[in-house]
C-alpha cells in the first residue's frame, strides 16, 4: 500500500504553511481538516464570510485570505470535511468523511488541530443561556448570528477582540466585566521588554479596549469571585471587586479566560506531555523544530502551546523543514538556512508572549473551583463535592476519578474538564500538576457513527506523479 | 509487619480472595504494580454470565451468580450488578441446532438455567432484532455490572476488615527461604509465609518465579461504547455464532464488545487496536440491531487479559512449591467468577479443601504426559 509522505491534520495557519512548505519541495502531503474548507478557527471562513462586511472582524482576520489563497494553490492533497478521529504512532490516520471511515498511513505527521477555550468552571457556568466567548465568535463567522445585549465576562484579548467584532457590527453589548487582577499588570510590567519586542500588537491589544469604552459600553474591572445567578437557565452574574458585591442581570452570558492547546490529538498518541507553568496548560514536550517523543510525529501551532496565528504560521514552516530534511528531501544545512528568519521571528513574539500570558493569567479561583456544587465535568454533570468525595475514598489520579466517578468519560473525552482535573487533585494532593498527570485519553477522538466505522475503506496517494493533485486512490476492503 | 498471605495482582481475582480472607481473620496485603483494577478487571465488558459456560466452569459460575445476587449488601458498596438476563442470538437454523446439542448435554449434566427461546420469544423480549434472527438462548439470571467499581467494593470491604493495598508496587523476583517467601519489588522487600498468584496478562511470569511453567498467551479484547441512545434492550445480548456482544446499560449507553482482538504490548501496559476489526464489530452490530445504525461511538479501549490454550483458568495449589497457589488465566471470562473464586482460594490458603471439582484447572494439566 501507498503511502504518504507528511499527512497533516488541521488547515489553521500551522497546517496551511506546513503544506505550503512540505508540497513545493515535492513531497506526497495530504492534510485533513474537518470543516468545509481551510483556515482554522482564526481564519475561519474568510475566503466565503456570510457577513456582508467581513473586514469589521479586522485586518488580521482578512490577511488569513492571503495564506489560504496560496495553501489552495500548492499541490498538496487536500481534504475538508474530514474529521480525524484516530492517529496512530504508526502511522496511521483513520478519519470519517462522506459517511465512510477512511484509513491511510504517512511517513511523518503534523499535528495542527489549534487551540480550544479554557473551561471557565465557576458556579452555573453550566446553566443554558451561557456560552463561550469563542463560540459566540463561531456563530459569527459562520452563520452571521449575534445574541443582543449579551454580558461578556473574564479576560483575554481574545474576549475584547470578540467584544469589539460586536460592537462593529452594531450588536449591543450590555457591559463587560473584566477579571484581569490588578496584580496581573504589575506582575506583567515585569516582561516589559517583552512588550517592546511586539510593539505593534500592543498597540492592537490597548485599541480594542478603548474602542469598547468608547462605544459605550460600561467595563467592570477587577472581579473575582465570579457567580452565575439563575435556576434553570441564567438570569444574571455576581461578582466581587474592591467595593463589595455586584451583580448585573442578563439573558445571555458569555465566558472567556484564554485559550489552551487542544489535546486530545496529542494525548490519545500518547505523546510525551508537559505542564507550563507559564501558560498554565498541559502542552507537548517538543523540540525547537515542533518534534514529539515519537520523532516522526510534530505538533505545530497552538496545539504545540498557544503562540498565535502568526506564531502558527511561522511554526508550520519549521516542522515542514525538519519534516523535508527527516525524508531526506532537504539537506540539514538547507533546513537551516532557511528556518532562521522565522526562527527569529518565534523568539521575539515568545518574549511578548510572556508579556500577555502573564498580564492575562486567569486566577485561581476561576480554574480551581471551590464549592461543592460547581460542576466540573458537564457532560457526566459531575461536581466538585461528588470529585471529592471519590478522592477521598482513594481515587489519587485523573484515571482513577475518571472511572470511579465518570468524570471525564462524557462526548467531550475530558476536553472541558481536564485541566480543571489536573489542577483540581494537585491542589488537593499537594503536588505539582505534572506529579498528578492527565486522562489516559483513546481513540475515537470524535463521536463516531457506528455505520460510519462499518464503511472502511483505504486511502493513498496517487502514484504516477510526486507533484500531481490528482484524485487519489480509493481502495474498498472487502467487507468481512 | 510481616502478613500471612500475599497477593500478587489487585485485579477481581486478589480482590476478592483478600477480601475472603481478612475475612476470616488472615492478615493480607495485596501487591498491585500499577493501582487496583487498572488492567482486565477494570475495563472488561461487566458481562456477569452463567450462560454458556464451559461444562467444567458451570458449578463455580453457578455459586458465583448466587453471591452476585447479595453482592452489594454483603461487601455494602455499589458494584452496579443488574439482573437482566442474557440472551445468544441464533441467526439461522444451524445455530438452533448447536443450542439443542448444547441443551441435550446441560440437562444430562442436571443443568438446567439456559432456556432455548423461539423467534416469537426472541422479539418479545428484543423488539428490536433484525428480521431474519430465529431464535435463541437465555438465562434470566445473568447480567452486568460495573467492573471498577466491583473490583474496588471488594477491596474497600477488605481494607475495612484490615488488608492492606501496596499500588505501585511491581514484583522484581520472588524466592522461598525456609517457611517464608521473599518477594523483592520496586517498593522493597515483602515477606509472607503464603503466596498467591493472581497477576493477570502478566501471571506466567509470576508463575515461573514461584517454578511452575504455564503456557499461558495474553491478548487485547476489544470494546467500545456509544454515547446515550433512547433505551431499546433491555437483556444484555449475544450471538450464537457471530462475534456479537453488547449491552445497554440505565444511562443508556451501549456496550458494544464481541471478543475481537487488538494488539497487546505487555512490556509497555499498553494495547493497540485493531480498527478493522472493530469496523467488522459495527457491521455485526447493525445488522442484529438495524436501530445502532444511527449509534455514535464515543470510546474505544482494550484492556491485557490473559489466555490458557483450554481457555479455562488456573485455579489451585503450584505444584513445584509450597504454600504458593495460583488464580488467573481466565480467558476474558473471569469477572463473573469473582466473587466464588475468592472464597475458593481464600479456603484453599487456610488449608480447607473446596467443594468444587478443580482438577480441571490444575496449571500442570498441559504437561505432556510420560508414554
């Protein structure tokens, strides 16, 4: 069987330059991305916005239609609609499209699937009527739908970039509430010469702020102790700053406190895991060149730790050099060469990273719940009395909890919950959160439709031509 | 302080006999190299089923379904047993007749709790199995239950009544000194004047250690689960002579199993699976039960479980040494068996006889005979 050279799974801006990179060297790359078509999350429809004025969602947002346009003319495989569901340190990716299950094997893989909301698990974060911040963003981009009047709350440029998008299109936005702590800015001024490494994203970051209060819209700064007041759906959100309690009545609430790398691609390899302290997140322990504990296996972009899109794009290219020299494509000297300027380019936005990771680190008491009735894991709705108490009774690691309570074992596969997991049972252990570790995470990555897995078939590439962007090969095994 | 017995394996099988025997008043420590329940006995299928035993396992499946039965008051835990009856699917009519041929023998043999069912019987108590099913076997008494948590009820009942639990714990090497056994692990020295063997996917190499040699094989039996689905069976199902298995437990998840195999890697604690297959499972799955067409598949895992060539397990005293016994190798099986096996070895271990016929079990039943 046929196989590729470098599949890559996730076409954001790290997968998009991989390809780029990878396919203009000659190498057979196929990249699999499970949404209509390329751009990831940032980029997310910009060839095809339904917005009648997309260049409301910034200039960012439409230079991402530079990167796809050139991702679509390079001659790597590409196909959309395809949810990976299963990566093997074999090799082998099995991934659902058009109702069937395909299978193919690649020499070298990148990783790419981007960076996921932070859980945000304070009490009645579960209730209906609230949602992300960054799914707020998705009904934007992809279906043109806004909720009026919403409250947002949290911190992030992230959130004020979502808040801004809004209020350019003319959304009411009842008030923001910010839980950036005074002490984070101080502790940030700390980096400051991180911040002068970037200082045109800086300069971006303080827009979007002024433009929210200059639209009007009021801005509690400060809050802690965040509670969402409602019984069967939300009516409302307290918080407590300097002078006391607040509270502020709304239909529709939106969280947000950053991003963090999504993991369960990473996991389920069984990838060699790390925690960051910096970042506050689980991440791949990787080389300079994106490389994994198993070598022929990158991870690149925010999957890798949250750098950004143009952090992402950069990141893509170096993994597709390492990739390229790994298949003897390229030569060692040629992949260095031509990975220094970006090289550099990674170091200085590292050091305005630290810069923003410290100045929005989400507190404590917004990742570690506190009271027993705060649901952590939502799709087993399990709380942190019930957690508790099975820790108590001997479950010392995420596993243990995991099978004991069913935390974690819901659709989401611990996405929403594991991090507060992790943290949760250091805190209670003791421990650092690396000691304690994270789910033992299996394949299917997605829900899987059982008729879906019964239609399997194999994939390659086609053989006559290196270059070509032909259709490939489909094999059907012969059913058993 | 030096206990009487040791266990190696914190699976059902150490579980249950430390639990037997703090019951009795023994002291006991169980020997666990990762944590209690980690391996077959926390992720195996939770089948409890007499149904289709082998002639030579009914009388001890049939004890074990009776303290089943009373498991939960008696350990005062949530195993999350349910009585829900099994029944094996017969597809066709030769499968009808390998259950009458079946019948004949169980009757001669004075058993008489598998009932074949007909086509009628079989969609009154599955509405939804596919037309061309034509009967079948059941046993009302069977079941399931949760395997982590039954494991773990019998290892908390048996730390209320003063065994002790070492996880972590990995045995290096093990030798007999005297009256005693020395068993050298990661965590250091333990020493006990009785030794049992209850190590799962990895009991030949204990098993060698103690001088008795086992042709004992381990696999990876595959599984997989949905995600909730409206409640449409409520026995836990078979088929007679398709790779069939599944249940749906009370949140409405099904259970999805059949005995395919991945690829285990013993060395590392680690399975790989065998995605081919697991699609044949789907196949069989729909084609029984036309309404998992629309099942989303939400976890799939193998878990290392150990095989005798008989695929019946080792049960008994090690012949080469003293005051050592053995319980493993049951052969994706052994859950069920929990609760009776316990009680056997824990018996066996205070130098009681059983009731039970084990010579079928005998780990040297596979050494070849002098001609």
């Amino acid at each position: 069987m046929n196989s590729y050279d470098i599949a890559i799974i996730g076409a954001g801006p790290a997968g998009m330059s991989a390809a780029i990179t990878a396919s203009q060297a000659g190498a057979r790359v196929v990249v699999l991305d499970d949404k209509p078509r390329a751009g990831g999350q940032i980029y997310r429809n910009v060839s095809v916005s339904p917005l009648t004025q997309p260049e409301q969602l910034g200039p960012d947002y439409l230079r991402g239609a530079e990167l796809v346009e050139a991702f679509e003319r390079c001659s790597a495989e590409k196909r959309y609609g395809a949810t990976v569901w299963h990566v093997g340190d074999n090799g082998e990716v099995l991934f659902s499209q058009q109702e069937q299950t395909h299978s193919l094997t690649a020499r070298e893989l990148m990783v790419g699937c981007g960076a996921m909301e932070r859980p945000f698990p304070i009490p009645g974060w579960h209730l209906p009527g609230v949602m992300s911040a960054g799914s707020a963003q998705v009904m934007l981009k992809s279906d043109a739908l806004v909720q009026d009047n919403a409250v947002f709350a949290g911190s992030g440029p992230l959130l004020y970039l979502i808040v801004a998008q809004y209020l350019r299109l003319g959304v009411k936005v009842k008030a923001l509430v910010d839980t950036t702590p005074k002490s984070n800015y101080l502790a940030a001024m700390g980096q400051g010469l991180g911040l002068l490494s970037q200082p045109a994203m800086l300069v971006k970051g303080l827009g979007l702020l002024n433009e929210i209060r200059q639209a009007g819209v009021p801005v509690h700064r400060f809050a802690q102790n965040l509670e969402v007041i409602g019984d069967e759906r939300v009516s409302g959100l307290r918080w407590l700053n300097d002078k006391g309690s607040e509270q502020i009545n709304c239909e529709h609430l939106f969280l947000h406190q950053g991003v963090i790398p999504n993991l369960n691609m990473t996991r389920s390899l069984n990838l060699k895991h790390h925690w960051c302290e910096q970042q506050l997140c689980w991440k791949p322990s990787l080389d300079s060149w994106g490389q994994s504990s198993i070598a022929s296996i990158s991870v690149a972009g925010d999957s890798s730790g949250i750098v950004g899109a143009d952090g992402a794009e950069r990141m893509g290219r170096l993994v597709a050099l390492n990739q390229l020299a790994r298949l003897g494509r390229i030569s060692l000297d040629e992949r260095d060469q031509r990975a220094r300027g970006d090289q550099e380019q990674l170091a200085s936005l590292n050091r305005f990273r630290r810069f923003i990771d410290r100045l929005y680190q989400p507190i404590e008491q917004h990742r570690i719940p506190e009271k027993a009735e705060t649901v952590v894991c939502r799709c087993e709705e399990r709380n942190l009395g019930q957690l508790r108490t099975e820790f108590e009774r001997g479950a010392r690691g995420p596993n243990e909890l995991k099978m004991m309570s069913r935390c974690g074992m819901g659709p989401c596969q611990g996405r929403q919950c594991g991090h507060t997991v992790s943290e949760l049972l250091a805190s209670w252990r003791g421990e650092r959160v690396d000691e304690v570790g994270y789910y033992r995470l299996r394949s299917p990555m997605r829900l899987l439709n059982l008729t879906e897995l019964g239609r399997f078939s194999r994939v390659e590439p086609a053989t006559t031509n290196t270059n070509a962007s032909a259709d490939p090969v489909s094999i059907q095994e012969p059913s058993q | 302080m030096k206990p009487e017995v040791l266990i190696i394996g914190g699976g059902i099988q150490g579980c249950s006999t430390a639990y037997h025997l703090a019951k009795k008043g023994v002291s006991v420590t169980v020997l666990e190299k990762d944590w209690v329940s980690r391996h077959a006995s926390g992720v195996n299928a939770g089948g409890v089923r007499l149904l289709g035993r082998h002639v030579a396992e009914v009388p001890l499946s049939k004890e074990s379904m009776l303290r089943w039965h009373q498991l939960d008051d008696e350990l005062d835990a949530d195993t999350g047993f349910r009585s829900r009856s099994l029944i094996n699917i017969a597809a066709d009519e030769a499968d009808m007749k390998t259950l009458r041929d079946r019948q004949q023998q169980m009757h001669a043999l004075g058993h008489f709790h598998e009932q074949i069912i007909d086509q009628q019987e079989l969609r009154e108590r599955l509405p939804q199995v596919a037309e061309h099913c034509v009967g079948g076997v059941v046993s009302e008494q069977d079941g399931y239950a949760i395997p982590y948590q039954s494991t773990n009820a019998f290892r908390h009942a048996a730390v209320r009544l003063g065994a002790r639990f070492v996880e972590g714990c990995q045995v290096q090497s093990l030798r007999q000194v005297g009256t005693s056994w020395l068993v050298e692990t990661s965590q250091g020295r333990f020493e006990a004047g009785r030794l049992l063997n209850c190590a799962g996917a990895w009991a030949d190499k204990i098993s060698v250690m103690i001088g008795d040699n086992v042709p004992m094989s381990y696999s990876a039996p595959m599984l997989m689960i949905t995600t909730r689905m409206p409640h449409f069976a409520t026995p836990v199902v078979g088929a007679v002579s398709r790779p069939l298995s599944f249940k749906q437990f009370e949140n409405g998840t099904v259970l999805i199993g059949g005995g395919a195999k991945g690829f285990a890697d013993r060395d590392n604690n680690r399975t790989r699976l065998d995605y081919a297959k697991l699609a044949a499972g789907a196949r069989n799955a729909t084609e029984f039960f036309p309404i998992m067409k629309t099942a989303s598949v939400n976890r799939m895992w193998a878990g290392l479980e150990a095989y005798l060539p008989d695929n019946l397990p080792v049960l008994g005293a090690a012949i080469n040494a003293d005051n050592a016994w053995h319980a493993f190798g049951f052969s994706a099986h052994g859950f069920q068996l929990g609760p009776v096996v316990g009680e056997i070895m824990a018996e066996l271990i205070t130098g009681g006889d059983s009731c039970f016929d084990l010579s079928p079990f005998r780990v040297d039943r596979f050494e070849r005979k002098v001609l």
